[in-house]
C-alpha cells in the first residue's frame, strides 16, 4: 500500500475505498462516473456461432477410463478457504428400457492430497450414491448414472496450491494427479484474481470457443450461472432439437437425454478438475420425472456448500472467496417471504460482517432488469419478493443468465436509477444450442404481451405496467431503458477482479475477439460511506479498519499451468543458444507492477513456531549423495537454546535412526546415524549465546534409483518419531536418464518475498532443489534478535559481528514441508560464514545439512560433487581458498578429470557470487577466483553455471575470459529468491553507476584485489562498459526461481519464473544446447 494512500485512510477513518493507485487502472471508467448513457452494440452480421452441439462420437466427450476409474472430475467450494469439494463418477453411465442400478458400495470414495506432487500425504474420505431417470412409457430409454462420488477436504491452507488423486485404492483405481488452489483468507484485503462468470453454458462449439477465451483469463474460480448441459433439449432416444416444445410437442412427457451430462462432464473435466466451480440451478436443470421430481441429475452430481452455510438445500446457498461473499439462489423454488429460501437468505446477509468481507455478490438464474424480449420481466414475482432485502443489506453486484446475451445495467432498484443499488449483469451468453437474443422488448413491435410473462414455475404474475417514470402506463420501455447500460448480442464470459475494498474490475470478453481483448469493461466501485448496510456491521466498519491500519496486504497471483511444454522433449518454439549470441536485453524496473515484501517473517508466525514436543522431530530434509543409491536424511530433535547461560544438550540421549520402505510396502529397513550440537558463542558482555538443539544425519544407502520411498525419522525408542515423509531417488546415472525439474534459487531468506517464492516453486513440482546460498540471512540479526537490511549501517558498534541463530530454525520449519520431500542441495554463500570469535565459520550450515563431501572425495562441506541422471553438479565455495595451490582447487582437478560425459553429458557448476553478473551490486566481486579457476572450468566444457548473491535475475550468453564464446557456459544468476536486501535494481552500466574498482576487493579470502580494468573489446580501459555488456543476454530485476529440464544429452530447457506471474508462465525460457563436437572436452577416461 503506497504512503498515499495511508494518508487518505488516516485521514478518512470510515471510508474503506482508499488503496494505493497501483491496483487502479486510469483510463477505464468506474461507476462513481455513472449512470451512463444507454448503449446497445449493433449486431455484427459476420459474426456465425456455431450453435451446434458437440455429437458424442467426439473424442472430448467419450469415456476414455476404464472399469471403475474416475473421469468427470470436478472442484467446487465449502463456505471458506480451508475447505473443498472433489467429485467424481466412476463406473459407466446404463440407457435402455432395462437398466441395473450400480452399487455404490462397492467402490470406495478416497482422495488422497498434498501440497506436494508426491507424496500425497494426507487422505479423506466421502460418499457416492447413483441415480436414476425414470420413464414409463412404451419406447422411452430408462437411464441410470455411474457411481458418483463427494468428498470434502478440510483443514486447508489459504491461497496454497494442493495435488490430489480420487478413487478407490484398493482396486486400484485411482485418477491421475490433478491440483486446485484454495481461496484467500476472507479479509479485506485478500481477494481471488479472477472470477470467471459465464451463464448457458451447454456442450455446442460455440461452447469450445467460450472455454478456450475463458482458460485464457486465467480465473482462480468459475460461477456457472445456471443452464449446464441443456440434456433436456433431448429425447431419450439422443434426438434433439432447439426447441423442445416446438419440435416433440407429441411426447407424454418432458423427456431428456442424460448422458448429454456425462459428456458435459468428460469435455469440462480439464477444466473443473483444477480450478473450483460453484453452480447454481437454471431452469434446463429442472428435468422434472413422473413422480414430480426435479432437478435430480443437477443435485446428484455437483457438490455444494449447503449443510456449511447453514442451507437445507442445494438450491441456495452461500460461500466466502476471500474477501467477497457470494450468495447463490435459486429461482425455480419458492423465494416469498415465508418460503424456507428467503428466510435462510434473512439470516445469511444478517451473518455478513463488511469489515471481513467487504464485497457482497449474489447469483441465480433469471434476470430481473434484462431488456430483451427473450424472458422479458420473467422474474418479476421473485424481484418483487426479494428486492428489499438484498438492496437493504447492500448487494454490490448481481450475475444472471437465462438471456442468451449480455447486458450490464446501471446502479439500480425498483427500476430507477440509484447510486446504492447493485449492478445487474447478465451472462447468458455461454454458447448453448439455443442460438443468441438478439431482439428488445423495447424495440417497435417487439414488446411481449403481459400474458406471456407468467412466472410459470412458480405459478405467480406480477408483471404488471410501470406506474411511474418514462414508461409510465406500459409494458415494455419505448426506447433502450436508462437502467440499461451496455446490451450487445454476442456469445462470451466475464472476469470479475476485485482489487480492493472498494473497486472491481468488471471485463466481459465476446468469443469473436482476441483471448484477452475487452469487449465492456468498467470499474465498479462501492461507497460504503454513501450507502451504509446494516448499522452494526457498519460501526465495526470503523474499528476494524483502525485494527488493520498496520497489517500488510500480499498480491496473490492466479492458477494458471501450460502442459505444452512437459509433454514434449523439444518445443521448436523456444529460442535455443544455437541461435545466439543474443542481442542484450533489460527488462525495465517498474515500479506499478514490483510488489516485493523484502520483511522478514516474524517468530510469531505459526510457519516458523516450533510445533513438536519433546524430542520429537521438526527441520527434516533429504539430501542426495554422490550417487541415486544413497541419500541423507537430516533433522533435529530438542529445543535450541538462547541467552547468557546455556545447557547445551546431550546428543548421545537421543538415538538417530531412519525407518523407511519403497512407497505402497512396509517400512522395514532401519539406517541409523550420528549426532551432535553446536554453539555459537559470544565472549562479550551483553550478547547472548545460542546452543542449537540436537541434529541428527542418516545416510540411507542401496537404493533403487527413480524410485520413491517413504520414511520417518527420530528415536523409536523413545517413541519420537516423525510423521511419514517421501523422496524419490535420482535416476541413474547415464545420457538418457535425468531428474524431470531441477529448481534453482538463490538469496531465498525467510521474508514474505520468500513464502511467494516458495509457493510458485512448488507448483513447478521439482524433483530437486538447488538453493544458491543465501539460505536463512541469520548475520543479519543482533543475538536479541534485532534485525536490518544493512549490518554495518545499523549495528557498526558491535565488537563482532553478531548473529541471531533462532533464524536458521525459524528457516527449517518453515521449508521442512518442501525439503522433507524434494531433495535439497545448498550451497555456501556469503551469509552462511557467519564468523565466530575463535575465527570459526560454516558453523550453521555445515552443521545443520549433510554434504556427499566424503562421497564424493572432498575434505570439506563447502566444495562437493554429485550426479543427478545424466548431470554432474560441482559445487563450489569462493570463501575458502581456491587458488591453484588450494585444497579445493586441487580436488576440482580431479573431479572434473573423473567425469565420463558418456555417462553424465551435462557438467553444472555451482557457486554464490557471480562472475559476469552487471549490476552494480557485488560487480566483479569475485574477480579473484574466476581468475583462478575460469580456464579449468572452460577446458572441461562446464555447460552451466548457476550463482546468487545479487538479488535479481541475469542470464548470459557463451562467453569466456569476457569474450563471446560457443563453448563457453551460460552463466545464470539467480539471487531473487526473497531475502530482506531487497531487489537489486542498478547496472554497472548505468551512467554515473560504475564502482569504484578499490571498492572491489575480495574481503572474504584475504585482501586478493582482481579487479583491473578491461584491457580489450568495447570496454578497454575502462573498469565497467558504458552499455550493457554484449555478454549479457538478459536481465531484470525481479524476485522469482529457475527450473532445468534436461531433455537429451543435448538439450536442456531452463525457464526463469518471476514471482508476480502466474505460477508456471515463463519470464525467460531458451534451450541451452550442447555441441559436444565442436566444443571437444575431456570426455573420461
């Protein structure tokens, strides 16, 4: 939120409108710019819907499982963020004039969930029933659904990406692996990102057509505004037409054709099984059977929040999406006010806290201020009914179908324009067999008679003449209403985007554009301070927001996931470097879109609290060995310490021991371990000292490879043992086996920054972390656990540099989720030196990972090797020697000597502080050691480098010793992974921006100065370039992560994801490619 706009709050206590102005668009009008002139769009007579309905011989809506595994998969909502629905059928549908019921009993009803891919660690339970579509007459096919299924998932965090796999286990038969998002917490500030709103939808190609622009807008939820499939439209012989009445006016009784569902159910299955949608009932959902029964398919086979929001049916009912309240009615069952529906709809609104839940919208079917002749005031006994109580509460926005059309009406009640009365909008226009609306009621000659406009459902009339305004006297207005807004005859949806408290972006987009192009779009702004609701809630309006002056809102990103490029081994529509060298690129800073939340998470966040008892376990993580047979498994048991006078624990009371098995069999095999504390002490007065609790490592060995296990750890003798977690081993090692996702980030630290990086990098699913340095930014805390950006600036008086080593657990809790599951590799940076009196460094994070060093001959947990596949990661450290008489200089040696590129094509490098970075932070920093280990590198044909330390994201093209080179690696820079230093925002290049060469010398080995200037190319004599260098491809600064796909010996995909995108769009992507021909390295012995 900018200062701006905390001086307006401060100033206008009552008002909640108030944000900063990056959420708003200028430029786009908003209803406080109302009421418009009425406008109606020409039809355009080139554009043809395709109003045919999709024939079941298409492959999107065959039956494509088998036996009784699941299909027509779908998510919808419980009342709050911590609870879904998932629902499925298992078992195919029965037609004919003998049918025979299956039974539900004999498959079970299981989902299995988990914020990871794998494992799916968590498990619920629901019910299943069948149902049945009965006719007896002569000739009519009797029809008897699949096995449906419900379970309700509870205990969910808000705004988290889940995975999830329904069936029955023990048959197995269970789906593939599918994940939704859950909704924000509901507040005033937290709000999905998009709402998709679409009404009559059916099963035509103009529905494809709908789906597909809809897809494209990325919503995190969809309201169906009722008219699902149209199966009424049909015989029961699969006949259809139109219009039914029309067509079989000869039929003894409405038939349908039910399997139209099932198919509706296959070709929205892609769709519904990953983003939540929420339903409510049309009148092609009535499909009344013989014995006066109704909407029974509808009712069967959607899962819907009813018994949550206190609703004894699934007619009506009401959810929270963060902070909006949606209620759904229905209006095809009785709604006067003595009806059940309306006396629950009394006590629903009377529940609505504003100050929770600023944004009221309600939903059903009918529309009460269309202006087409198409069910023209067909809904008038229910506005009559109705009306009062929603206006009085304060209803923002209404969404209706029923018209095949679209239309957004004014702010209005009781017909005549009212700045509190809600917007009325109307999105019929799915693409249903129906065909579009396109005549008026106010048109000449098209005025409906009265007589016609019955409510024929539920047996009133109270469509009556106005008795006052411009149509006083008549029926039907005799031009385009005032009321009326926007009307145009087109097939699309509509994206509802709430930005703040008090502004929604409303976007209705037709078929016959662009995916993203705006066909009517317009702000909708609430003015709680001119239309006050209840009193009450309005009081609290004023308390709650002084409460919340402080509280920091967080972007929230939408869902959105591209299979294209996991389903093929080459995309030829990615860049690759064969194409380069490329022409430097700088994405520009842009402070409207940058939403970074450089604060660190505070020790009361229930994410970094310690949540174990005892000696039970917590910081779990799996780390690879050197090869996919063995890993270590790490953890820590017992309470650190802090303070002046400390009892360090005694490791030898606790046993380490490991329990694991192949995932599905026993966990029969035991590995134990060793274990130890450590201290970081302080011999100063003041200072508080730190004892760590006690850490445990147990190396796992004999494995299969590519192959996932599950385990806990702890002591069983003291019944301390973990819960159970999962890894998956590497693969072997050889030129066609890699890890599927290997993610690479840098500088994460542990602030809000972080938990957002850490939430897109779980939806990437990796098979294998890389964390660049940079890991919990402990040093940058006094041992009172005052914290700043800038050490030195702010704490130059202290006689050490201190530390505040809770943070290193605090960082262990809060990964454990991710790291006990997806194998983690870290590497040492400059945070993790952390100098102790006696000249100690790597205390912490030595001690609290494991290191294949052993394994992979290394004396030392800061330099180290391992394989993935076909991959062979160096690890490096710039803050121990490296010069050629070094330790490490020499082990390198003779591990890049070892390596069989026949084996492990691709060679990884990996250290903290980069060589070719060109911002202006940490420029050239680490001059020293590329000096000293550049050439030993390049003659072993490193492919790729990957560094942190400056906190923003760079690529390079080839290049070696400065210059572009073909066989060179791609250095890659990705130090945005959140940490409290803030973004990194300045180029070396930028005028007046070059440093000071003296400024540059490396501190941390010695007073080793490398930083001459340029002595050839475009930058001669000079310490930086006066541009961005031509060895630099792109850069930005950006928080976010990176992801390597090795697809061949050749070809490896890297995307660069940043934080503000959508959870897989890709930032930067190209094919870094191999030529192991032209680029001859040591190819083993």
């Amino acid at each position: 939120m900018g200062l701006v706009s905390v001086l307006l709050i401060s100033f206008c206590v009552l008002s909640i409108s108030l944000v900063g102005t990056d959420n708003i668009v200028v430029g786009i009008p908003t209803t406080l710019d109302g009421p418009f002139k009425p406008v109606t769009v020409p039809l355009d007579t080139t554009f043809r819907g395709h109003a045919v309905d999709l024939p079941d011989t298409d492959p999107r809506v065959q039956r494509v499982v088998q036996g009784f595994e699941p299909e027509q998969i779908s998510v919808s909502l419980s009342t709050t963020h911590d609870s879904v629905w998932i629902s499925w059928i298992t078992g195919d549908f029965q037609i004919g004039e003998s049918i025979k019921p299956l039974n539900p009993k004999t498959v079970a009803s299981v989902v299995r969930y988990g914020r990871l891919r794998f494992p799916l660690i968590h498990k619920a339970t629901g019910y299943s029933l069948v149902y049945n579509q009965l006719y007896p007459f002569v000739g009519l096919q009797n029809y008897t659904s699949g096995i449906i299924h419900h379970v309700r998932l509870t205990g969910l965090k808000p705004n988290t990406l889940y995975h999830y796999q329904c069936g029955d286990p023990s048959i197995p038969a269970m789906s593939s692996t599918y994940y939704f998002k859950t909704m924000p917490a509901s507040g005033p500030k937290s709000y999905p990102s998009r709402v998709a709103i679409v009404g009559d939808l059916g099963l035509t190609y103009n529905t494809t057509s709908t789906v597909d622009h809809m897809i494209g807008n990325n919503p995190d939820l969809i309201l169906l505004v009722g008219d699902v499939c149209y199966s009424n439209l049909y015989l029961t012989n699969g006949t259809g037409a139109d219009c039914y009445s029309c067509s079989f006016s000869q039929t003894p009784i409405h038939e349908t054709y039910q399997p139209r569902w099932d198919f509706w159910g296959r070709y929205m299955q892609p769709v519904t099984s990953k983003i939540p949608i929420m339903v409510v009932e049309g009148n092609h959902e009535i499909e009344k059977q013989v014995e006066n029964q109704t909407f029974v398919a509808y009712s069967s086979r959607f899962a819907f929040p009813s018994k949550e929001s206190g609703s004894s049916s699934t007619f009506y009912y009401s959810f929270n999406a963060g902070g909006i309240h949606f209620i759904m009615l229905g209006g095809y069952i009785a709604y006067n006010k003595s009806a059940h529906q309306y006396k629950w709809l009394e006590k629903d609104l009377a529940k609505v806290d504003r100050t929770v839940t600023p944004w009221l919208v309600a939903t059903w079917h009918p529309p009460w201020y269309s202006t087409y002749k198409a069910h023209y005031r067909e809904a008038e006994c229910m506005r009559t009914a109705m009306e009062d109580l929603l206006y009085q509460y304060g209803v923002d926005i209404i969404f209706n179908g029923h018209v095949h059309a679209y239309e957004r009406s004014n702010r209005v009640y009781n017909y005549t324009l009212d700045p509190c009365g809600p917007v009325h909008i109307t999105v019929g226009d799915g693409g249903n067999r129906e065909k579009m609306a396109i005549a008026h009621a106010d048109e000449p000659g098209n005025c409906p008679d009265p007589s016609t406009t019955p409510d024929e459902y539920m047996g009133g009339f109270c469509a009556f003449n106005f008795t006052s305004g411009p149509a006083a006297g008549k029926f039907c207005w005799d031009r385009q209403p005032d009321y009326s807004a926007y009307r145009e005859s087109s097939f699309g949806h509509g994206i509802f985007e709430v930005k703040n408290e008090t502004h929604a972006l409303w976007t209705w987009h037709r078929n016959q554009d662009m995916y993203n192009s705006p066909g009517d779009q317009i702000y909708i702004v609430r003015q709680p301070e001119r239309c006050p609701t209840e009193p009450k809630f309005f009081a609290k309006l004023q308390t709650k927001l002084n409460q919340q002056m402080g509280l920091l809102s967080f972007l929230t990103f939408p869902l959105f996931l591209s299979l294209l490029w996991r389903l093929i081994i080459v995309n030829a529509n990615f860049p690759t470097t064969l194409e380069g060298p490329f022409k430097p690129v700088t994405v520009p800073f842009d402070n409207k879109t940058y939403h970074g939340n450089a604060i660190d998470l505070p020790d009361t966040d229930p994410q970094v609290q310690r949540t174990v008892q005892g000696f039970e376990s917590e910081q779990v993580s799996v780390s690879l060995s050197s090869d996919y047979d063995s890993v270590w498994i790490s953890w820590i048991t017992g309470d650190s310490q802090i303070g002046d006078d400390i009892t360090p624990l005694d490791p030898e009371s606790v046993y380490s021991v490991v329990q694991y098995g192949i995932e599905g069999s026993q966990m029969n095999y035991e590995e134990v371990g060793y274990s130890f504390v450590y201290n970081q002490l302080y011999p100063f007065e003041g200072l508080q000292n730190y004892t760590s609790g006690i850490i445990h490592h147990v190396r796992l060995t004999g494995l299969e490879p590519s192959t996932l296990y599950q385990y806990k750890c702890g002591d069983p003798y003291t019944s301390a043992m973990s819960d159970v977690f999962h890894f998956r081993t590497m693969p072997p090692s050889s030129p066609t086996n890699y890890p599927h996702r290997v993610a690479v980030v840098g500088d994460l630290g542990l602030t809000y920054n972080t938990s957002t990086t850490f939430s897109h990098l779980l939806s990437n699913h990796p098979d294998l972390l890389v964390l660049v340095g940079g890991i919990s930014y402990a040093d940058m805390y006094l041992t009172n656990g005052t914290g700043s950006d800038c050490y030195p600036c702010s704490f130059d008086e202290s006689p050490i540099h201190e530390t505040y080593q809770p943070r290193w657990d605090y960082w262990g809790r809060f990964m454990q989720p991710l790291v006990a599951n997806v194998p983690t590799v870290l590497v040492g940076g400059k945070h993790e030196i952390e100098p102790q009196a006696e000249d100690q460094i790597f205390v912490s994070y030595s001690s609290r990972f494991a290191f294949p060093s052993e394994e992979s001959g290394s004396s030392s947990s800061v330099y180290y090797s391992f394989n993935a596949g076909g991959i062979h990661f160096v690890i490096l450290n710039p803050y121990t020697y490296y010069d050629k008489s070094s330790d490490q200089y020499k082990w390198l040696e003779g591990d890049l000597y070892n390596v069989n590129r026949n084996v492990t094509p691709w060679l990884v490098a990996v250290w903290y502080p980069s060589w070719y970075s060109t911002f202006k932070a940490q420029y050239r920093e680490a001059e020293c050691m590329r000096v000293e280990m550049e050439d030993l590198l390049y003659e072993h044909g490193v492919d790729i480098v990957f560094n942190g330390h400056v906190h923003a994201y760079e690529r390079s093209n080839r290049v070696y010793n400065y210059s572009l080179d073909p066989c060179g690696p791609v250095y890659i820079t990705v130090g945005d992974g959140g940490s409290r230093e803030d973004i990194a925002v300045t180029h070396a290049d930028d005028p007046d921006e070059c440093p000071d060469p003296s400024t540059t010398a490396d501190l941390d080995i010695g007073s080793g100065f490398c930083g001459f200037n340029f002595t050839s190319g475009p930058a001669a004599g000079s310490f930086c370039w006066n541009r961005q260098p031509e060895y630099s491809a792109y850069r930005e600064s950006s928080f976010g992560h990176g992801i390597l796909e090795v697809k061949n010996e050749t070809h490896a995909l890297w995307s660069w994801h940043r934080n503000r995108d959508y959870y897989e769009t890709a930032g930067d992507i190209l094919y870094i490619v191999r030529e192991p021909v032209r680029c001859l390295a040591n190819q083993g012995n």
